[in-house]
C-alpha cells in the first residue's frame, strides 16, 4: 500500500486569511497522524501565502520523537533559502518542484531540458545532509530519465492530467501511461511518488499504479475535512489506498 503524505498548506491558508493562530496547523499535524496516516508535506512558496518558514520548522520539531514512523516531506523550487532550511531541518524526503511566475498552484513538472549540472549539485547537497530527494515530472519518459540521471531517489508523478482525464472519462487509457511511465522509472531505480488533484472519486483507480511508493494530497482532502472533519477524511483516504472504499 502507498502511503499517504497530507499537505496541510490550506490550513495554514485559511488562518493566514484572518491572522492570528486559528486554525493551527500544528493542531492539524496531530489530528492527521491521531488518524492513522504516517506522512506530512508542505510546500512553502516564497511569498508565504500559506506555509510560513517558522511552520516549517514548528512541524519539524513537532515531528523529532516521531521521526521513525512519520515521514517530513518539504517540497518547493529550489530557492537558496528554502534550501539551506532543508538541509538544517533534514526532513525525510526534499520534493523539488519548478515554480512559474504568477502561478497559484503547480501546473507542470521539470522539463528534461533543466540542467542537470545546476539542478543536480542541489540534489548532492540535499543528499549530502541525509535528505532523500524526489523530482516533480510529467509522466514523460525524457523527463524521467532527467531525473535519474540527477542522482535523485525518486520521482514525483504530476497527476493532474490523470484527474482531468478521469472526469472525462477516460481513466483506465491515462493510467496506463502513467503505468508506462513507473515502469521505466523503476526500472532506472527510481521510487515512484504521485500527486496532484488526486481526490476519493479518482483514487481507487490511481492505487492500481504499479510500484507506487506515495500519494501526496492536500487541497481535496482539506475541502472535504470542512463538511466532515479532519479526522474522518484521513481516515476515508487512508481506506481508500488500502482498497477498502
């Protein structure tokens, strides 16, 4: 079973909304691991709209005494100040994401055509300070084989046009690219994460994805938790990857 990373960024959107510590994300922390699921994410942009540097590092020392059950995913463009804050805090994994201009929320993953001189002296550092680094792709096979070729452990499938083409529809057909696509990156060495727009409806068909080590999800999960709470949408999510929703 792929296990299930929480992205608490829309809670720290609501509170920064009105200011002030309502709701707390730390709060939110505890409720998400009291729920059974064993994986936090956050995304600090540069602008702190949502996630803030000190969240980032309150989560981190939250985390400590829970370091060998619960892992720490801090995901983000490679800054240099988010990344001398990676290497200080050392969280389980460090997902690198490119971030365009004016952009609300993630709309592609790495082209093959980065440097992988630039890009991938990041990763050495990264992993240099014990942090396992995962690359943000399109399910392309020349964005794949850019990322191997970085030295990164794993890979983060942009899942996206997954989600659209469920709606459609037409799941099974994006599946199987996206099968094509684990495959070549196991078969370079590389772990296999997802996320984007993955929600309960398109959910039990993504799990089938062959060699799928995580599923990171946030803004669906935190808009359900509203009508249903926070602790029982964990709990649906958590169902849903084991096959039992």
């Amino acid at each position: 079973m792929a296990r299930l990373s929480v992205n608490v960024n829309k809670v720290a959107t609501l509170r920064n909304a009105r200011g002030g510590e309502v709701p707390s994300v730390l709060a939110a922390v505890r409720t998400i691991l009291g729920a059974g699921c064993s994986g936090i994410t956050v995304h600090p942009r540069a602008d702190e709209r949502h996630i803030q540097r000190r969240d980032v590092i309150e989560i981190a020392a939250a985390l400590a005494p829970l370091r060998e059950g619960v892992e720490y995913n801090i995901e983000g463009d490679p800054r240099p100040d988010l990344m001398d804050l990676v290497c200080e805090l050392r969280p389980h994994q460090c997902t690198l994401v490119p971030v365009l201009p004016g952009e609300i929320t993630s709309q592609a993953g790495w082209p093959a055509s980065t440097s992988v001189a630039e890009i991938g002296a990041i990763v050495r550092r990264l992993q240099g300070h014990g942090v396992r680094v995962a690359m943000f792709v399109d399910p392309e096979p020349a964005a794949i084989r850019w990322a191997a070729a970085l030295g990164a452990e794993r890979i983060e499938l942009y899942t996206e046009p997954f989600a659209q083409a469920f709606a459609r529809g037409e799941g099974e057909a994006s599946l199987a690219r996206y099968a094509e696509a684990t495959e070549l990156a196991h078969g370079l060495g590389l772990g296999v994460n997802a996320g984007h727009d993955l929600d309960l409806d398109n959910l039990p068909l993504f799990r089938r994805l062959p060699h799928l080590d995580e599923v990171s999800i946030g803004h669906a999960l935190i808009s359900r938790a509203l009508f249903v709470g926070l602790d029982t949408v964990v709990r649906e999510y958590l169902a849903a990857l084991a096959g039992a929703a």
